[in-house]
C-alpha cells in the first residue's frame, strides 16, 4: 500500500527492476507464471503488517495482547494509521488512470480502515486537495463518526463526482489527493496516512474534440499518452506531435476494420500513398508530413515535424504488433539520427483472410526498445486488410 504512493515520475521509471515486476503483472494471464513473479519478489525485504495485536511479555513470561482489558498498568496510547484500501467509481474498481466524461456525475466509493480511534475524537473527515483550490469541489467530502468497540475500523462512503470543466489533450489529468483529519487533535500522539489516496482522472472531451472519430480508439490513445509521460527522457513536446500523428494512423486503422480498405496483398508502394493523403487531408498534420527526409546515414518513409515514421507491409500471414520487432532497429536508429527518443511503425497487414481479424485497441501498442545505452519508444500501429465481404465468413 505504502507502493501505491509513488508517484510514476521519471525517478520512479528509472527503477528498472520494479518497472519489469510491474510489467509482468500487468501481462499475468495463467496462474503457472505466478511462479516467476515469486522468484522476483524472493528477495526483496518486505514491510511488516500494517496493523498487528503485538505480544508482550506479563508476569511470569506469559504472553498477552497489547492492551488487554484487566491489565495492572494501563496501557499506552497507540498510533493511528488511516489506510486507504481503494475507490470504486460507477462500482468499478479505480485503476492508476481513470477516463470520466466532463459535466458527467460519476459514484466515488471510498474505502478505508482505521488501526484504533484516536481518544478525544469524534469525526474522522476526508477531504479531496489538489492544486486548483475551484477543482476541490468536484470531489466529494467523506465524514465518518467514532464507532462503537475496539479497533481496527473499516468504513465505506460513497458520494458524487463531476468534473465540471474538461481540459485539452496535451494537457496533464485532474489529480487530487485525499487527506485524512480527525476533529480532535490534542490527545493523540501520531497519525499516518498510506495506502491508495491519490486519484488521477482524465477529463479530455473526446464528444467535443475526437481524435480519431472513433471513441474506444480515442480512449486508448489516451491511455497511451498517459503511459508515456513516465518515460524517462522524452521530451513532452515530442510525445504531444507524436500523439497527433498517432491520431491519424488511429483512424487509419479503425476505418480498415470497418470499411475494408486495403484489398489482400496491398504494395508497400500502395500502402505509404494512401497513408500519406490520408494523414495530409487531417488539419492537425497537413504540410509538416514529410516524405524521405534523410536521417542516421538512411532515408525515413515519413516524418512529421521530426518524429520518424516508418511505414511497412506484410501479406504472408496474420501478425500482430509484437509481431514486427525486426523493424525496431531501424526505426530506432532514425529517432535518434533526429535527435529524438520516440518513433512510429505502422504495418498494413493484408493477406487474404476467410476469419475477422483485428482489434484496434490491440492492434496500436507501446514497446520500449533498448539501443546500446539509449532507450526509444516504439509506437506500433498494425493495420488490417485482405477482408472478404462479412456475409462471405458463413461460406467457410
């Protein structure tokens, strides 16, 4: 719990042994690979319990709880620790990044668990702080009275969240961070505050201002922005121009599933035409797309405003983005020729297929490519062709 406060800043993604744990979480399908996960962890030291009925020594040696009712002395004043255990919004468990619609009431749930009651106190308060004092009513306020009996204490709350004005694409999400208080201060000797407090929230209209024009792609490319502001290195106004290429490759690839664009086996020649008019016809690109500018001794499919693009084609059979790593190097090597720590690939897949192929959100991935002691983000984008009409899959 004391984990979930840091902050994924560029300090924090340095930490390249905690980086790969966390990746291999997040890519943990089948319980066999707990194993691996479990020699990770072997040898790290671990925090002791949060709360504990600690054992001390009585009369005669005899083990009792700390605090036991009957005691000869009485007993000392404990710390309190307030740990948040987790958020719900719209009953759905709050993850790192959280996507709610401006002007959209939202249920925050809140849980937390208090080790003992500090004496003297009747309210325990929660309340949102963020930098933006107008941007603290947006989240609710939870009130918790003094409870009956012996800790520890859990309680539960649930109040409404809007955010009231959305903010652009390139700028930083909504972050807010609860803080804990109690009403009655003076008799207490300490109060902590760990666990899962700090929630980040993603206000971006996507009604108002689509990326793509496809919403659970523009969801994703959210995500993806998201991710990459961790990286270590990468210069923000070069992530916000590569997000915006990426919108246009994003709606390249939504409109191929949809509209069977790209007949099976499609040129490579074909294929960066096409991709070409496409991305100029998009306002945001226009004229700073650049074909074969020369870049680390080589020439460069395209570039917009010196983010590398290299565009390639695959018709033998069905791969998927981590699929295309051959291509890492080269693409790699273009960035920094530019001076740049991030590209994009892009691969119109388009053999001939008898089955639906293709997922958007699976298709546009993010891999972290090691070049001697440099490290660039390789943005994939797979495209899909060679489809057959849909009432065509019942014949096979």
């Amino acid at each position: 719990m004391k984990a979930t406060e840091v902050d994924r800043t560029t300090g924090f993604a340095q930490v390249e042994r905690l980086v790969s744990f966390l990746d291999q979480v997040g890519k943990l399908q089948d319980p066999a690979e707990l194993g691996d996960l479990q020699s990770l962890m072997s040898d790290w030291a671990m925090p002791l319990l949060m709360f504990a009925n600690v054992l001390e020594r009585g009369i005669g040696g005899f083990e009792i709880a700390s605090g036991v009712a009957g005691g000869s002395t009485p007993s000392e004043k404990l710390d309190t620790t307030v740990a948040f255990l987790k958020f719900d919004i719209d009953g759905q468990p709050a993850t790192h990044w959280n996507y709610l619609k401006p002007g959209t009431a939202y249920d925050l749930t809140i849980e937390v668990r208090v080790s003992n009651w500090p004496e003297g106190a009747k309210v325990l308060s929660l309340v949102p702080v963020t930098i933006d004092s107008r941007e603290r009513d947006w989240l609710p306020k939870f009130r918790f009275q003094k409870p009956n009996g012996a800790g520890p204490f859990t309680f539960t709350g649930t109040g409404r969240a809007v955010l009231e004005i959305a903010h652009s694409f390139g700028s930083r999400p909504y972050e807010f961070l609860y803080a804990a208080e109690f009403d009655d201060t003076a008799a207490r000797s300490k109060v902590e505050t760990v666990g899962h407090r700090r929630l980040i929230l993603e206000g971006s209209d996507l009604a108002s201002n689509p990326l793509t024009g496809f919403s659970n792609v523009d969801r994703h490319l959210l995500t993806i922005r998201n991710s990459l502001r961790s990286f270590p290195g990468l210069n923000q106004d070069d992530l916000a121009n590569a997000m915006t290429v990426l919108g246009g490759f994003g709606s390249i690839a939504a409109s191929a599933l949809r509209d069977a664009t790209f007949s099976a086996n499609t040129s490579e020649r074909e294929f960066q035409k096409e991709t070409t008019r496409l991305l100029r016809m998009r306002p945001e690109i226009g004229g700073d797309l650049h074909g074969h500018p020369e870049a680390a001794g080589g020439i460069t499919d395209l570039t917009f405003r010196d983010i590398p693009i290299e565009l390639k084609v695959e018709n033998n059979q069905v791969l998927y983005a981590k699929d295309f790593s051959r291509y890492f190097d080269q693409a790699a090597a273009y960035a920094l020729g530019l001076g740049k720590r991030i590209a994009l690939l892009s691969v119109l897949e388009s053999c001939a297929k008898s089955s639906p192929v293709g997922n958007v959100e699976e298709d546009i991935a993010v891999f972290r490519h090691r070049v001697g002691n440099s490290s660039v983000v390789i943005i994939v984008a797979v495209a899909r062709g060679g489809f057959p009409k849909p009432s065509s899959y019942s014949k096979h």
